[in-house]
C-alpha cells in the first residue's frame, strides 16, 4: 500500500490498491453494509409483538351483598407459517444484494482510476514536450543571437525567437497546469490527500488489441458485477415476495387467563383459571399491498436484468470497436511519429542553423511536428479510455494492472 506522505512515485498497482481501501465513493458504499445488518437483526427477534397484560376489576351486586371481581389475562402472539425463518432469509438476501452493489461500485471505481491514472500519464509526456519545445526555441534563440552577432541575419529575426521562447513558456505552463488537474482527479477518485496528489510511475504502454467480441461477451456474462448484482436483486425480491405471502397467514395468539369472581355470600369467592387462543379470521386483511409490492419488484428486477443482458452484447461491441480503432492509430502515431519528434526537431535547428530555412519557416515546421506530437498523445489518451471503458462492461481487466505480463480473460 502507497504511502501519500512519502512523496514517491506510485505504480498503477498500488493506485489501485490504494484507491479500493480509501476511495470516498466506495465508502459510502461499504457503509450499506450496515442497512442490512440491521436487516437481519430486525429479522432475528424470536416473536414478532410482545406480550400482552389485560387488567379488569369491578364490583359484583348480588341479594346477598356486593363483592369483587378480577380477571387477569396474558397473551401472546406467536407465528404458525415459519415466518421468522422468511424473514433471516430475506435479510440474507438483502446482504448478498448489498454485497453485490458494493462489488459494482468497486469495479466501476478501478476502472475509473485505470483510466484517470493513464491520462495523468499521458499529461505528464504532454508537460515534458512542452519542456523540450521550450528548450528547442532557447536553442535556436542562441543560434539567432550569434547570427545577429555575425551579422548574418537581420534584428527582426531576434524579436520572432524571442517571441517563441514566450509563447513556449505559456505552452509549458499550461501543460503544467493540466498534468497537475489530472493528478488532483486521480486523488479525489482514489481517496489520495489532494494537497499532495500522487506522481504516476511508470511509461504509456503500447496499444494492444482485446480478445474477440465472443470471447468478451462470454466472461461479461459470467463475470460483470452490474450483472450479477442484478441477478441480486431478483433474489431479494423474490425472498420478500415469498415473506409478503407468508405473512398473509393467520397469527394466533396464546395466553392465560386468571379471573377472582367475588361472592358476597359465606361460601366465599371463586378462583378460575383458563387457557385462551384466539385467532384472527383471515377475511379482509391478507397483506394484499405487500404483496402486489413484492410482486412488482420481482417483474422490475427481471425486465432490468434482461435489459441490461440484452443491451450487453451491443456495449461490448461497440466498446471493443473503439479499443481497436483507437489501438491502431496510436500504433501508427507511435511507430512514425512519437520516437522521430527529437530527431525533427534537431534537424530542423541545423536546416537553420546552415541557413537552409529561415526563421519563419522553422517556426512553421516546429509547430507543425509539435501539432502532430499532440495528436498522437491525443490518440493515447483515447485509447486507454476506450480500454478502461471495455473493461467496465466485460468487467475483467484485459490485462494486468502494470501491464507487464497479457493475461487475456
């Protein structure tokens, strides 16, 4: 686990490690947990109602005189249909449900930070171009002031060099400025101090294409989280629909009865104990509500589930296509463009250097190789946000977290 106040560079891995212990998203996810524990203690009392005392005492008028009666009774209700064994079981399903959200939030957070940790990358190669634009034109503005020297060139040539080493500078600073907005996001995803964000570790990785569309619908059915919790939730539904049946049963109520009948006359008064059970008639009242509710939720879970099985395929499909397509561009960037940029750049100081090319026009040429540059990047950055997308809806990590070993699902 990284160590924000140790100021080190972080690998993905430990980015990821440590965004899935302190992410505040996940968090507030976790902390559900405690909703279905106090589920599944509601669930556990042994009997639903406590018992009931009843009281009665008056006077008794007879011929013979007045006495008094009591009547002392104590009841109970208790559940004939194994409600409370429903009830644990719905609670369970509440947990597992609860478990399986979690379990999706989670995902969508590491790809969120696969991705976000990926373009911090991409903006830090943004910030060292512009470092080496910036050292580029200081170069050819020491070129320019020994021609001036020489008197090879005329003074406007001076302003013009001047003028690109500003409007480096002013690129650099914004490269700058957009390296250090992505390692803010990276922090805020993962749960990283912000007055401190993390310095990514590590090179962009080359593009890979992902394994075939049949091969990814097949572990997304298997493995993705959104899935499976849905799958969750009908159980849930159901456990609370096959409760809201139960609970329409009749509860009994069992209990004592203890009644003083007062007699005035010499005999005395009368002691009288009996057993007593009611039941209610089950005529008006069977749960009716719950269980249209119950119900509901049972058809809602299952149309969202095959919604979501039956839009799948399509998502994955259309994820992969940007994966590829975006793979290839930054393929082609990368093999022509990326490793020749310092290579251009000198070439184009000793085409001005030889008096081949004005000023002008090596202005012109170093702003057309630093567009190119930046559209290569741009490519990059696509492409990992294309793959952190495609992970997202297989819901596997196509390959390992540093990306220094394929582990193809």
């Amino acid at each position: 686990m990284p160590d924000p106040s140790a100021g080190n560079e972080v690998s993905l891995g430990g980015m990821l490690a440590f965004a899935d212990q302190n992410s505040p998203i996940l968090s507030v996810a976790r902390s559900t947990r405690s909703r279905a524990e106090a589920a599944r203690v509601a669930a556990s009392i042994l009997l639903p109602t406590n018992p009931e005392v009843s009281v009665a005492a008056g006077p008794r008028f007879g011929i013979a005189g007045t006495g008094v009666d009591v009547d002392v009774t104590l009841m109970q209700q208790i559940q004939i249909g194994g409600e409370r064994g429903l009830r644990i079981d719905a609670a369970d399903r509440l947990r597992d449900l609860t478990d399986a959200e979690i379990e999706q939030i989670r995902w969508a957070v590491h790809c969120d930070v696969h991705a976000a940790f990926h373009r911090a990358l991409v903006e830090q190669e943004r910030m060292r171009l512009a470092e080496r634009v910036v050292t580029f034109q200081q170069e050819v503005l020491r070129v320019v002031e020994r021609q001036i020297a020489a008197g090879e060139v005329a003074p406007l040539a001076l302003r013009l060099a001047q003028a690109e080493v500003a409007q480096a500078q002013q690129v650099l600073v914004a490269a700058q400025q957009a390296f250090l907005v992505s390692r803010i996001r990276l922090a805020q995803l993962s749960g990283w101090p912000v007055a401190t964000p993390p310095m990514p570790a590590g090179a962009v990785d080359s593009p890979r294409d992902p394994p075939p569309l049949e091969r990814l619908i097949a572990v997304a059915r298997e493995r993705l989280p959104s899935l499976r919790a849905g799958a969750a939730r009908i159980r849930e539904a159901e456990a609370r629909s096959t409760l809201a049946d139960r609970e329409a049963w009749p509860r009994p109520s069992l209990g004592v009865q203890y009644r003083r009948e007062g007699n005035p006359t010499s005999e005395g008064a009368y002691d009288i104990v009996m057993g007593v059970v009611s039941i209610p008639i089950p005529s008006f009242q069977l749960n009716q509500g719950e269980r249209a509710r119950a119900r509901a939720d049972v058809t809602v879970a299952e149309a969202e589930l095959d919604a979501s099985r039956r839009l799948l395929d399509g998502q994955i499909a259309e994820a992969r296509s940007e994966v590829v397509a975006a793979a290839a561009r930054t393929r082609a960037y990368g093999t022509e463009i990326l490793p020749r940029f310092e290579e251009n750049l000198t070439l184009l100081r000793r085409s001005f250097e030889l008096g081949e090319i004005d000023i002008l026009a090596l202005s012109t040429g170093r702003e057309r190789f630093l567009r190119i540059q930046s559209d290569a990047l741009g490519a990059q950055q696509d492409y990992f946000v294309a793959l952190a997308g495609l992970e997202r809806v297989v819901g596997v990590d196509l390959w390992r977290d540093d990306h220094h070993e394929e582990s193809t699902p």
